[in-house]
C-alpha cells in the first residue's frame, strides 16, 4: 500500500525523538520549487499553521501528497488534526502558511476546492430526521449527480461500507460505527479527488475497518488522493518508511482463518521458531497479540517473516505495532491484501 505517514507533534511539545518524518516531509517543501510542487501534489500544505487566539494549534505543518496516495496524519489527541482539516474545509481560517487542492489556493479558491474535496469529519455531521439513503441521496443532489445514477452510486456506497441493512434507518437509529460508515460514505459521494477522513474508523468493528480499508485501496487506486487521521492510527505503510518507527520493540497481532485448532498451533509454531522473543499476551478466537522486545529485528525483516508466513499459514491478517513513547499510542497496521 502506497501510504505514508506523518506523525504529527502538537505544538510546543514538538521535540518527539522520531519526528524525523516532519522535518523531513518539511524540507523537502520549503526547498522545493513551488510550481513544481503544486503541479504534482493534489495536495500540498506550506507552513500551515492554526492559531485559536493566542494558542497554537498547528504550527507550520508541511505536507504534500499526490494523487493516488494515502497520507496518514497521526498524533495524539490535541495534535491539530482536525483544525488541519477544518483549515482545508474552509470550516476555519487558515492563520499561517498556503495550502492548496488541484493547484487551487484554498486562500482565495475555497468555493471551486469544495467541488474537489470529500469530508468525512470527525464527529458526524449528519441529520438524525434523515434515512441513511436520504442523506445519501442530499449529497448525490448537491454534488450534481443525475437522478438516474444515484440509486446505483448510494447502494455501491453501503455495500463497500457495510451499512446496507440499515439504509433506510434513521440516522438517530444508528449506532456509532454506523454513522462512520455513513459519514464516510458521504464523503465519497460523487468520487472527490481529494478525500478527508478524520478519525474514520471510530466505534467500528473490526470486520468494518477492514472493508474500510479495501474502500480506501480501491479508492487510492482508482487515482485519488486521501488523508486520513487517527490518534490511535493503523495504516497500510510502506516498510521503508515505517522502519524508523519501529526501533522499541513490536506488538504483532495475527489473525489465523476459521479459529481452526491446527492453525493456530502452526502458526504458534512458527512464531516460536522464528521470533525466539514473543511472547504470547492475549489469545482470543483466533486472534493472538504477541509483545516482541527485541528491538534489534528490523521492521522490513519482520515484515519480510510475516509475508512469507502468510504465503504457507492460514493467516487472514496481521499487524505490527507500537506502543513506546509514554503519551503517544499509535498502530500501524497491515491489512495486506
Ligand atoms: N475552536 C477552537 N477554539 C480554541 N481552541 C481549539 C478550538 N478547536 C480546537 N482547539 C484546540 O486546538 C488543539 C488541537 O485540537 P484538534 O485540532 O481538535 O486536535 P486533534 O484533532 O489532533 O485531536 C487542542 O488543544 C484544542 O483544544
Ligand atoms: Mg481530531
């Protein structure tokens, strides 16, 4: 999966040991030539920064992603993820620094950028008098979707979302990880090139954030450019990039197929074999949590295991994380299609 990350220190406590991936995203902006970058970033955010007041919310945030992207935008709670998207919304004013969608200043071009940019915010915004098909139905009318097309448009949405049986409920019916999936769904209405998904997969199940994932890869793939966020993040990353991520130890959690008896126990086997240091945490339906301390394996050498495993076990998913800096809890998590 084409995905980077980006974790993103709140202001005044930007110091992170391994904020390397800021800096770095960072220089590559401000060195870089502007046309050239607006031209080949959808999405390109310079020095963006967001004052509520005197308090500092974003400070001079720097990214850029371009089309058929996923960019991860991770940090702790109170890190300015959602005042970085409200910046991109026109929900709030952009107090420092340039952004721009398509090559289009959301300074000055915030009405024709909306036409490009889907929002799924972090606290729905939805009408709870609605049924989720006559939300979907709104969204496909403001988008200027004919008629004719919105029935098949809203039933594709809802299938790949997971919501189908509960279409024609009103929202105010809807659980929490329903009115993701239909906020999220909102978001996709009308294939915007430029995808925001803040905190989409909360109060999902674990089932739904995995269908969520195969929405954002057909989405990506299909040449769009998408940020999303999480305080608590899992990812599809590239191992490269992740590697430096990993430097404190792992948590690998593998799902193996059916809960059969036979596969798990080969699947422990191999784990014992192959990762003399793991230690079995939590087993629960097929679903193991291994803690992994030694921190001189690689990420990519991990990584590199688990594929070759994955090719001989019966092994749905897996996903390595870690939990190492006291105030910071991310995942990265591999759902490896
Ligand atoms: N409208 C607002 N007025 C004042 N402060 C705000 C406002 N919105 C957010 N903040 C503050 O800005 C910081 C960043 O918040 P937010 O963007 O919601 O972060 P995140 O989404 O990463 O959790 C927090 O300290 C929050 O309290
Ligand atoms: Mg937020």
């Amino acid at each position: 999966m084409n995905m980077m990350c980006l974790f993103v220190p709140a202001p005044g406590v930007s110091e992170e040991p391994d904020d390397s991936d800021v800096a770095e995203e960072r220089a590559k902006i401000r060195m870089g030539n502007p046309d050239i970058l607006r031209k080949t970033n959808d999405l390109l955010l310079s020095d963006v920064s967001k004052f509520y007041g005197s308090f500092q919310a974003v400070d001079q945030l720097c990214v850029g992603v371009k089309r058929g992207e996923c960019f991860g935008l991770l940090g702790v709670n109170g890190a300015g993820k959602t005042s970085t998207f409200k910046m991109l919304t026109g929900d709030e004013k952009i107090s420092g620094g340039e952004a721009y969608v398509n090559g289009l200043s959301l300074k000055t071009h915030m009405k024709q950028a909306h036409q490009i940019i889907g929002y799924c915010p972090q606290f729905d915004a939805l009408i709870d008098n609605l049924t989720g098909k006559e939300t979907l139905q709104m969204y496909c009318l403001l988008r200027g979707i004919p008629n004719s097309e919105i029935p098949q448009i809203i039933n594709k949405l809802a299938d790949d979302l997971l919501f189908t049986k509960h279409i024609d409920k009103k929202v105010m019916a809807y659980s929490g990880g329903n009115k993701r999936k239909l906020s999220t769904a909102v978001a996709l209405v009308g294939d915007p090139p430029v995808v925001y998904l803040d905190e989409p997969t909360t109060g999902m199940d674990v089932v739904a954030k995995r269908h969520l994932w195969n929405v954002i890869c057909q989405v990506r793939d299909s040449g769009k450019c998408i940020v999303l966020t999480s305080h608590r993040f899992k990812c599809l990353g590239s191992p490269q990039h992740l590697k430096s991520k990993f430097a404190e130890g792992y948590t690998l959690t593998i799902k193996v197929n059916n809960n059969s008896d036979t596969d798990i126990q080969a699947v422990k086997e191999f784990v014992r074999t192959s990762l003399q240091d793991a230690m079995l945490r939590e087993e629960r339906e097929g679903l193991m949590t291994y803690y992994i301390a030694n921190t001189t394996l690689t990420w990519s050498k991990m990584f590199g295991m688990m594929e070759e495993a994955k090719t001989r076990l019966s092994i749905e998913d897996y996903s390595l994380g870690q939990t190492s800096l006291e105030q910071v809890r991310y995942t990265f998590l591999l759902l490896v299609p």
